[in-house]
C-alpha cells in the first residue's frame, strides 16, 4: 500500500474529524492574528484535546459499524486509523500557529 493510499484511506475515514479540526484550527489562528498572546498557545491546545476527543467520541457513536471491517480488510485497524487521523490533526493546528508566530509575531 502507498502513502497516497493510505493518505486517501486516512482522510476516508476520519473526514468529519478532520474537518472540524480544521475549524478549531482555523479560529485559533483568526484569534491568534488579531493579538499575539503567548499563554494563547496552551490554551489552543488544552482546548484542542478536549474537542478532539468530543469529535472522537461521537465519531465512535455514529459511524456505521460494519464499515470498519472495509480498513481491517485492507490491513488497518482501527486504533492505526484515528491515530493517523489525530496526528494530522494536530500537525495542521502547529503548522498554522508556527505561520502564524514566525509571519505575524
């Protein structure tokens, strides 16, 4: 399997999570463009585990459960999965808020 494919797959799976980490993402660094706070930094990302891990429960809650069985097939299982997904997550919201201290701060 490539990295494209399991780019692909990654972003199949955990689509909804991604995309409301990008909200998160994006409304930190609105707020961080306005007013460069140091102790801003650490509040984004205590607020991000706490909205990752309400985005993960009710992706849990909601996905069908049959579908899961589409990644083990193809050899990845599901802790792999939201791993990848939270990993990407994260990375975007320290890329924006590294832009965002190194062009703006």
């Amino acid at each position: 399997m490539t990295l494209h494919d399991r780019i692909s797959l990654t972003w199949r799976y955990g689509k909804a999570q991604l995309l409301i980490g990008a909200v998160y993402n994006l409304v930190c660094m609105s707020f961080l463009l306005r007013g460069i706070s140091y102790t801003f930094f650490v509040d984004c990302f205590i607020v991000k585990v706490l909205v990752t891990a309400l985005t993960m429960y009710l992706a849990s809650k909601f996905r069908d459960r049959d579908a899961i069985f589409f990644y083990i097939n193809l050899g990845l299982s599901r802790r792999k999965l939201q791993f990848s997904v939270i990993l990407a997550d994260f990375l975007m919201l320290v890329i924006l808020l590294a832009f965002v201290l190194i062009f703006h701060g």
